[in-house]
C-alpha cells in the first residue's frame, strides 16, 4: 500500500478543503508515492513522537496540529519544529496533519467532544460561509436523468440531511453550429430550436471539479453550457464550534465537575456562577475565544473552549457559564477517533495509536 492510499481515506474522513484558510494541513513532510510500512496516529509530531514511529516501523505519521504552520528559511535544528522535520525526514517518515479540516467536520473534534460529555441533539456553532456553489446547465429531456444521476453521484444535490436534490425546469434551447460543429440535433448552419430541461443542483465548493467532469462525461451535447454560482448560504453541517444539550439540566458546579471528569482536566478556569441551571451547551475544541459571542447569542448555558484571556472571561456578562478546560484536553479523544476511522477502514494494517503525551502544559 502506497502512503497516497492512506491520504485518500483521510480525506474521506475529512476533506482538506473543510480546513480554515489560515492552516497548514495536509502532507507537511515526505513522498506519498513511498511504501507505507505503518501509521502513527498522535496529537503532536514532536521529535520523542518520531523516535516512537521509527521504533514502531512506522513511515506515516499522522498528527493532529501541524508540526509545521508558519514558513521556514532555515532548517538546523535549533528549535523543537526543526529537529523534529530534520529526523522525520532523515528516516524517511511522512507526516501528515489535519487540523482544522477535522475541527469543522460535523462528525470531528466538536462532535467528538459533545459526546463525551453527553450531550445530544447537536448542531454546528459557526457555520462555513461562502462554500455552497451553484451548477445549471441545460440538456435534453432524453439525456436529464442521465446528467442528475452522474451529478448526485460526484456530490452535488446534498443539502443538510437530504441528498439527490436537485431543481428542474422545461423551455426551448437554440443553437446554430459553425462548420466545426458536430451537433447532436440538426446539421452544420442550421439554426436549431429544442426543448430542453434546465437543472440546478448545488454542491460542495471543493468538489467543482468532479463535478464538472461528471457532467462532461454525462452530457449528449458536443458543447456543455453550464453556469457556476457562489451562493451565500452557510454550510449547516460544515463549521466551526458545536451546541448540544443534556436530557436534564444540572448545577453549575456538578457540571464543570463532570466537565473536569470526562474530559480528564487538570484544571477548569471558569468565569463568575450565573446561577442557572446548565442544559444548552457550546463547544469548541482548542482556542476558541472569538466564538464567546456566537455562544451568547446561540442561547448556551455554558460554553466550554481553551487559551481565554484575563479579559475575556468579562465577556461572559453574565449571560453563561465561560470555561477554560485547556487545549489539549478540549481535544483529547481526537486521535482516537482517527485511529477507529483508519482501522474500520483500512483492514490488516498497521494502524497505531501514539503513546507519547505531547501536552506541553502540565498542573501541579
């Protein structure tokens, strides 16, 4: 099996297009085209974690943050990121991180951390903006069932937890060919009026070229018309930060307890008691003080993140429960659901979960 396999399924788990444009994910180090010989699934790619792939016969390594985010101009060694690309790529080690492209998956790091501490009926926090697209083109009646089925089957048509949507609507095509032309109706010059069907599906913004090849593959005509639009809506199961809810509502002080168990906690910093009871929650796994406001006006009891400020926890007015549970820990059970993903999918491999604890913070 070829290391570009395995990037494939990753991308099946979430694609990197789902990913902010400010990270750095992807293939950060190595040949994909090499023998994968085993994958090390870990949070951090930090040099001990290369030593234990190298001692676990493990050429991938794929992490969670990336090991490598700002650019570098020089390579020697003088810092943990360096040292650590310098040996991954000595031993012939890829690494490969995911980031943010698994923290706006709606089955990712939020999702993940809904679960753990119970909560049900979940929903995005942050939707994706500006990453629906828009596809019309024009066909025959003939060839229009054709042409949507080839398109439902590249993506298009999905819409929240529907799928195969699509619009139609019947009117009269007209075209006349050059003496190039190889028209499917009628003949070279000839100026020809058709029925014709106009269908309208929307899709994924990544997926623009899969599905512009479907509809090439599919379409009759020499010539395919079609129009691509960026549509304004928000992507409801595509974002960042998640809101779910308990089946009952529990104190303030027994919630932030079981917040502390679940997710395995040193420590919780918490702004002032509110007083009420904590029923509707938002999350978001790693640094999440810029969506403070999105819990607020969600209606959260409570919102639960990593790396607040002095200052932010004032941002709270009272209005929820504001918690610092620590990065690592808001993101804590993420490599194993790469792990389960991996495994389910990739049969007698070697598949393995890290050992090494990467988190640099530690509590007395």
């Amino acid at each position: 099996m070829k290391i570009k396999e395995i990037l494939t399924v990753l991308e099946e788990m979430a694609p990197l297009a789902y990913a902010e444009d400010f990270d750095n994910v992807g293939l950060l180090v190595g040949d994909q085209n090499q023998d994968a010989t085993g994958v090390l699934v870990c949070h951090d790619a930090l040099e001990n974690v290369i030593d234990e792939a190298i001692t676990k016969n493990c050429n991938l390594i794929v992490c969670f943050h990336p090991i490598l985010f700002a650019g570098l101009k020089k390579i020697t060694g003088k810092n943990y990121v360096e040292r650590a690309v310098i040996k991954a790529i000595r031993n012939d080690i890829a690494i490969f991180a995911i980031h943010t492209a698994l923290d706006n998956h709606q089955d990712g790091v939020n999702k993940i951390f809904c679960d753990a501490l119970g909560l049900k009926n979940t929903s995005v926090l942050i939707p994706k903006q500006n990453f629906i697209q828009k596809l019309t083109t024009f066909t025959t009646p003939e060839n229009a069932e054709q042409v949507r089925q080839a398109l439902f089957n590249a993506g298009a048509g999905r819409i929240g937890n529907y799928d195969d949507c699509s619009f139609s609507s019947t009117g009269t095509g007209s075209y006349r060919g050059n003496e190039n032309s190889n028209p499917v109706i009628g003949k070279q010059f000839e100026t020809v009026q058709t029925n014709e069907v106009k269908i309208e599906v929307t899709f994924e913004k990544y997926l623009e070229s899969k599905i512009l090849k479907a509809l090439f593959d599919s379409h009759i005509y020499e010539e395919v018309a079609y129009e691509i639009y960026e549509l304004q809506n928000t992507h409801q199961n595509i974002g960042l930060g998640m809101l779910g809810t308990f089946e009952e509502p529990m104190e303030e002080e027994a919630f932030l307890q079981l917040v502390k168990d679940k997710m395995i906690a040193g420590g919780i910093r918490h702004s002032v008691y509110t007083g009420n009871k904590i029923k509707k929650v938002a999350v978001l796994g790693g640094s999440g003080s810029y969506a403070i406001k999105n819990a607020i006006m969600a209606g959260a009891d409570a919102f639960l993140t990593a790396d607040l400020k002095y200052h932010q926890f004032y941002e709270a007015e009272n209005q929820l429960l504001l918690a610092d549970i620590g990065h690592f820990e808001s993101e804590r059970y993420t490599k194993n659901y790469i792990v389960d993903f991996l495994r389910k999918k990739i049969l007698n491999f070697a598949i393995i979960l890290s050992e090494e604890n990467t988190n640099p913070v530690k509590y007395l």
